[in-house]
C-alpha cells in the first residue's frame, strides 16, 4: 500500500481488494485487478517483439574458439577468451580479460512462469541484460540468465566453476569464488570475496554478505551475515 502511495509510475497494477484504500493521483492510471503478477506478465508480451537472431564477430583481440555463436547486441572488452561451442544472447556486455569455457550459455531467458486462467504456463519475458566485469572465469557447461527487467551481474575477479547456474537478476560480487554444481536462485546478492563450495543451492532473493562461506552441499534458505559460515540442510552458522 505504501509502494502505490509512494510511486511516480504512471501506471499501477494492484490488488482490487485495494480499490477503497488507493486515491489515484493527477496524471496517474491504477487499475485493480485480480491477479497484478499475471496481468502484468500479459502487459509486457505486449511489448516484446520476439525476432530471429543476427550474428557477429567480436572485435580484434578476441579469441574464439569453434562453435561460437553471439547475438548481435553485446559488447566486448580487451582480450576475452571464448575457448569453443558458447552461445551468447543480445544485451551481454563482457569486460577484458574475461574467459569463458566450452559449452556456457550467457544471456538466455531465465525461469519465470505463470498460471493464466486457462490454467497454462505463461511465461515472464526477460527483458534484461547480463554484464560480466573485468577478470571474470566461467566455467563449462555454466550458465548465467539475463535479468528480466534489469541486469544480472558478475563484478570484477569472480570466478565461476563448471556446471554452475547462475538465474535472473542475481549479483556476484567482486573475486567470488562459486564452486562446481552450485545453483544460485534469483534475485540472489552474493559479496565480494565469499565462496561458494560445491553443490551449494541458494534460495532466490537472499543478501550474502561479504566474505561468507557456504559447506558443501548446503541449502542456503535465509540471508547470510558477512564473514560467516554456513553449512548442512538447511544452511546454519557454525557455533
């Protein structure tokens, strides 16, 4: 309620539980709805034009192995390694330095679903970008999905293992290490210097502070304090 109060948007989807508490401002459309996430889904393929894909070549100083397919609309620094058989979507913006192994995907839509009425999957569009700063490592058969109406983000130094999933809208921070096997939920914001041991699952939408430390295999269900330890199922501080 506050969030509508607060808004400049123009136009607002809300709940029509809402209608007698909303006073709509001068300039402003609200319209209440029974299911906002829905109708706002709907909204969005209004304005996606899905096209078929054109493919470039990055620019000198790059090295591309076999099998390297990139959508036009991403950029790329100095000195970036795509060792072989990647693909890389439109909106991608890669920094120097930067390696990428064989068979990652970068940039492709993330998971986000949604009942209609009819009871069918409808899915969210991402509209979103990813950016992987200077210095990044992206191991095989990882992949890293672009944000849906932002971007996902690897910062500078993090360096991420094979068979990693990386969802939409998640924040690496800078020389984060993310060991083989781990899945990283959306809209998850990882600190700078933490680590990340193999088969860790993170649950969407946590803050882990800086320089945190996950066990292996643990279920991360809740945020987690900078310069801590979590480990086990689920996931709690070392005592």
């Amino acid at each position: 309620m506050a969030t509508i109060l607060q808004s400049g948007a123009s136009l607002v989807l809300t709940d029509k539980s809402l209608r007698a508490e909303v006073q709509v401002r001068p300039g402003q459309l609200i319209c209440f709805v029974d299911n906002p996430r829905l109708e706002f889904v709907k909204l969005m393929w209004d304005f996606v034009v899905e096209t078929t894909p054109t493919f470039v070549k990055p620019p000198r100083g790059c090295y591309v192995g076999p099998g390297v397919h990139i959508e036009e609309g991403c950029t790329f620094g100095d000195n970036v390694r795509l060792v072989g058989n990647i693909y890389i979507y439109s909106n991608t913006r890669i920094g120097s330095n930067v390696v990428i192994k064989p068979a990652a995907v970068i940039g492709g839509q993330g998971f986000g679903n949604m009942l209609d009425e009819k009871g069918r999957l409808l899915h969210f569009p991402h509209i979103g970008g990813v950016i992987i700063e200077d210095d990044v490592r992206i191991g095989s058969g990882t992949c890293v999905d672009r944000g849906v109406l932002g971007d996902t983000v690897i910062k500078q130094g993090a360096c991420i293992d094979n068979l990693v999933h990386v969802a939409h809208n998640v924040r690496i921070g800078r020389q984060v290490r993310v060991i083989a096997n781990v899945m990283i939920g959306g809209s998850t914001v990882i600190g700078d210097n933490s680590w990340l041991a193999p088969s860790t699952d993170l649950k969407d939408g946590l803050t882990i502070g800086n320089n945190a430390v996950t066990g292996m295999s643990s279920c991360v269900v809740r945020d987690v304090p900078e310069s801590t330890l979590v480990y086990g199922v689920p996931a709690k501080a070392k005592t």
